[in-house]
C-alpha cells in the first residue's frame, strides 16, 4: 500500500499552541506513527459527511456451482438442478466433468433447474454423480436474439458508522513548571500531546481491525466495523494445519482465496511474530526499497520469495498469529473529523485540551479481501 500523497505534507507544519504540535495533527500523527499504525496510516484518506454510510459488496458472477439434483444425471437428461440457478443466462456453456453443456432456454429460479442441449461442441453425453461441480465456460449466442432476458445482481450494502475517538490530556502547573522532564520532549504538556496522538492512532487502527459495529442511539456511541467483521467469505478463524502451519497454508488461507472470488492482492497485514514464521519456513524477509516519512523515517515494507508481488507490511497492533490480505485499491479510510488538537486552555492550576478524530474503515466487495487468525504454531517446511 503506497504512501497516501494527498495527507502527507511535504513541508513541516508551523509550530505554534505550546510551540510545538498545530491544532490540524492528522499529517504529524500519521508520518510519526507509519509503522504502528501501518494500516491507518497508509491507506487513502476520503472524506465523509454523515456518521452512518453505505459500504457496497457486488455480487459477480460465480465461476461455478454444484449439481444439487437428488440424484444421478444420466447421459440423456435434458434439465437437472443445480445449488444456484440465478447465476445462469440461456446460452450459457456449462462443463461438468468432460462434458460441456448448453443452457437452451432461461433457468428456472424458483427451482434451480437448467433446461439444456447436451454433448455440446463434440464432447459426449455422459452421466454425473449428484453434487459435481458445474463450471462455467461462457455464453456463446447466434446474434439474432431479441427480448433476452438478462442477470441482476444486485449488491450487498453494508452499513458502516463513523467512531469518534477522544484522548483528553491535563498536565497540571507544577509538573508543567518542570525542567529538563525528558530529553527531546520539550515539556510534560507537549509530551502528553503526543501520547494523545499515538492512543488516538492506536485506537483507530485497533477498531479498524476488530471493530465489531455499533449503530448510534440515545444512549451508545456509534462504533465502526473492523475488517474481521467486514470480511466474511475469506475469513478462516480455524485454518487447516494450524499446529504446524506452512507457507502452502498461508497461501491457501489468503491470497488464494481473494484471487478466486475476484480479487487482486498486493498486500499482506501480518502480526509481527509471522516475520518469526517466515524465519521458520527459512523465507527471510528482503526490505523492499523504503518510502521514507517527512520525519525521514523508513516505511517497513519487505517482501518474500513465495509471495512474489506481495508487500509484507508487519502491523504491531494486529494480535498474534494473524494475516490480512488486502487488495488495497478497495481499502480507504472514510474521514468525518480529521484528527485535531483542541486546546481547552487552563483551569485552575492545569493546563487541558483533547485529541479527537472521527471516522471509519472502507473496505468495498469484501470477497477480494481475507483474514486468517486462529494459527498456534509455524512449522519448518
């Protein structure tokens, strides 16, 4: 995932309120916390106007389905059902085994049957167990056609809320008064500033992962969905081999997954201990030439040999033993409130303010994206 040029300054912001840290923090926050937060951080920023949006799922057509006759299909049947009819066009080419099949007329919904022409294109008529796989091959038409009747897929809204995260900070005037508090830090209130950036960093990107979605009421914060709720025709929470797991599992439990339902993976969130694994499978990580931050920290990205095309991002926050595949051109952060400083003044004998930021993760057609946790052990290949 590419550095987002359009909230990375290129230039250092002015300092002024306490001399160091400007009411707009999102560009400090997001160049300093880069590798923390490597998901907040990196993906694009887009704004958005309401608490509650729509997060849209479409439904393409499926490469393939199952015979779900109830039994046998001999070699001269002429319609048969299948697991899901909907998907299927007249003229559609189907294979099941070596046969290809042609769909003569429209499907039958309501029933999930097929009316077809058998033993097309030279291939012969043959009998199929129930349950087979039926592939699809394509549509092939004469061209005179007229008044056909066509698919809708309709997609899959999801509602998603934007969250507000607040970190309050209070530094009261005796240990404000203190000198040489901590080297480089300047003073007690501009270093509480900056943990309020890290927490509120911290915060989204942890929701941003686990989220699990709360709708506003009178009584309960809105609060977004994470991508392990968002994500659910990838998600493996009991991976195969799990004890002794490889990098074929690996594979199999991501970016395979998001290539075959349409997908296009280019990057691949990891728990910190899987750069442990990869060690374990003797893949040792290769840093990939490094984007660096106005603060001229490299951006950790690696690669591996058996992921060619992939960029390995470690992610700190994510919990042991997790990956995430994304296709990152389908990955954005939707911003209601950037994140701001908001200096309350004094009161009394301290000195107050907030760190608030608002907004929520965009993942769109969730089935080109996968998530795989539940690991307990790599395993040497």
């Amino acid at each position: 995932m590419g550095l987002d040029s359009a909230v990375y300054p290129t230039v250092f912001y002015e300092s002024w309120n306490a001399g160091v840290i400007p009411p707009d923090v999102f560009g400090i926050a997001i160049n300093w916390f880069v590798n923390r937060t490597p998901l907040f951080a990196r993906v694009p920023k887009l704004p958005v106007g309401s608490v509650e949006f729509r997060i849209t799922n479409d439904n393409y057509r499926p490469s393939s389905t199952a015979l779900n006759n109830g039994s046998t299909v001999t070699n001269v049947a002429t319609a048969f059902v299948v697991a899901d009819a909907s998907t299927f066009l007249k003229g559609d080419l189907i294979q099941i085994d070596n046969e290809v099949i042609r769909v003569a007329a429209d499907p039958t919904i309501t029933t999930n049957t097929l009316t077809v022409t058998r033993g097309y294109g030279g291939t012969t008529a043959a009998s199929h167990t129930d349950l087979t796989a039926v592939y699809l091959i394509g549509n092939a038409r004469l061209g005179n056609e007229i008044n056909q009747t066509g698919i809708s897929r309709i997609p899959a809204p999801v509602s998603q809320y934007c969250q507000t995260i607040q970190h309050p900070y209070q530094v009261g005037g005796s240990l404000a008064s203190t000198s040489n508090y901590v080297s480089g830090l300047g003073s007690p209130l501009q270093r509480d500033k900056m943990m309020g950036l890290q927490h509120a960093m911290d915060d989204f990107e942890r929701s941003a992962y686990y989220g699990v979605g709360q709708a506003p009421t009178a009584l309960l914060p809105p609060a977004m969905k994470g991508l392990k709720s968002l994500i659910a025709t990838n998600k493996v929470t009991s991976p195969t081999n799990a004890g002794a797991y490889k990098p074929d599992d690996l594979i199999r439990d991501t970016v395979q997954a998001c290539f075959a339902n349409g997908g296009k993976p280019d990057t691949l969130l990891v728990s910190t201990n899987f750069l442990q694994g990869l060690a374990v499978w003797a893949n040792h990580v290769q840093r990939l030439a490094p984007n660096s931050t106005i603060f001229g920290d490299p951006v950790d990205t690696f690669a591996v040999s058996f992921l060619p095309n992939i960029d390995i991002v470690p992610s700190p926050l994510l919990r042991p033993f997790t990956a995430v595949a994304l296709s990152s051109h389908e990955v954005r952060a939707r911003v209601k409130r950037p994140m701001v400083d908001y200096p309350r003044g004094r009161r009394g004998d301290a000195e107050e303010g907030d760190i608030i930021l608002e907004g929520a993760i965009e993942l769109d057609n969730e089935a080109h994206h996968a998530w795989v946790e539940g690991i307990t052990a790599f395993s040497a290949v």
